[in-house]
C-alpha cells in the first residue's frame, strides 16, 4: 500500500471507529449527564488521534523534503561535476585539433 493509502486507511479507520463509538454511545441507556460526559471523552480521544496523525505526516514530510534537498543536491554536485569534465575534454581537444594544424 502507498504512503498517501496508508494515511487514507489509517483516517478512514478513525473516523469509522469515532463513528462505531458514537453510535454505541447513543444508544446505550445512560443519563444525560453520562452520556455528554462519554461523547466529551471520545471527541477529546478523536481530537488526540488526529493531532497525533497530523503530527506524524508533518514530521514524514519534513523527513521527505530534507531527502529531496539533499538529492537535489547530489544531482546537482555531479552534474556540475560532469559539466567540469566534458569542459577539460574538448579545451583538450581543440588544443590536439591546433597543434595538429600546426603540423601541417
């Protein structure tokens, strides 16, 4: 499963367990008082987990993006690299092409 799925799976299980707790909580025979207390703690429980999970897709990309720089980085540095290279080869170049017409 992709990260982008997980994340969709892991919210939709929330939601859908919030939803199974609520629905037990409204129909189980509890007073007024009771069940205010019992939706309080599972929205407060809800509110946790979602901060949790924002928490933890935040760190991921923050973690994602310092790999993308640092890639980024690397391509960059080789490209330069490569760059420096096919620079020296043709200077060498064009020197054995004047030398040769030198020659002749």
């Amino acid at each position: 499963m992709s990260k982008n799925g997980a994340a969709k799976f892991t919210l939709g299980a929330l939601i859908g367990a919030a939803a199974g707790f609520a629905a037990g909580v409204l129909t189980a025979p509890k007073s007024g008082k009771e069940l205010r207390g019992d939706i309080s703690d599972a929205a407060k429980d809800v509110k946790d987990k979602a901060v949790n999970k924002a928490e933890d897709v935040r760190d991921k990309v923050e973690e994602t993006v310092e790999d993308v720089k640092e890639k980024a980085t690397d391509v960059k540095n080789r490209a330069q690299n490569v760059a420096k290279t096919v620079k020296a080869d043709i200077k060498g170049t064009k020197a054995d092409v004047e030398a040769e017409a030198k020659k002749k």
